[in-house]
C-alpha cells in the first residue's frame, strides 16, 4: 500500500508519493475520507495514476485543471504519463 495526493474534486488522477508496484493500493483522502485504488501496472514516485477509465481523446485532470489528453484509452489504476497522453496538448483559455 503506497500513498497518493489527490487535490480537487475535478480530478481523474492522482500523484503517487512512493513507488508503487502492479497490484498495490494507492491510498488517498478525498475530504476526511480515505479512499484507495489498485494500481494495474508499476507506477514511479511522483507520477500519476488514473482514478477512473479516460477514454481516447479525454482530458487528463489534475489540480481541477486539464494537463493533457489521453492519446489512447486508459484504464482506472493504470499509469498515467506521456506513453499515453498527448504531450502537444495545449488547453485553449
């Protein structure tokens, strides 16, 4: 069981704070509950995992804020980086 950082409600993923290895439970705080997900792959400390399945061509949100899109569909607990995320996305303001 590894922790992870999860920060607003808009969020489809959160940050791990240790390395976590395929079948571990990254464990977060959404307000005063504490709330886990099982990781289906290693994920590095520091990088992010998805909390839910985000389709192909979906935002990736972290901080309430859009970061990215997935470039191919992602599974829940799957890690989130750029082998599967658009890096040339720039969100319109």
């Amino acid at each position: 069981m590894g922790k992870a950082v999860f920060v607003n409600d808009k969020d489809n993923v959160v940050t791990v704070v240790s390395d976590l290895k395929k079948g571990e439970d990254a464990v977060y705080k959404v307000g005063s509950e504490m709330r886990q997900i099982k990781v289906n792959e290693d994920i590095p400390y520091g990088h992010k995992a998805a909390l839910t399945q985000i389709a192909k061509g979906s935002d990736i949100i972290k901080y309430g804020e859009t970061i990215g899109r997935a470039k191919s569909n992602i599974e829940s607990g799957q890690w989130v980086h750029t082998h599967n995320t658009d890096e040339t996305y720039t969100p319109s303001k």
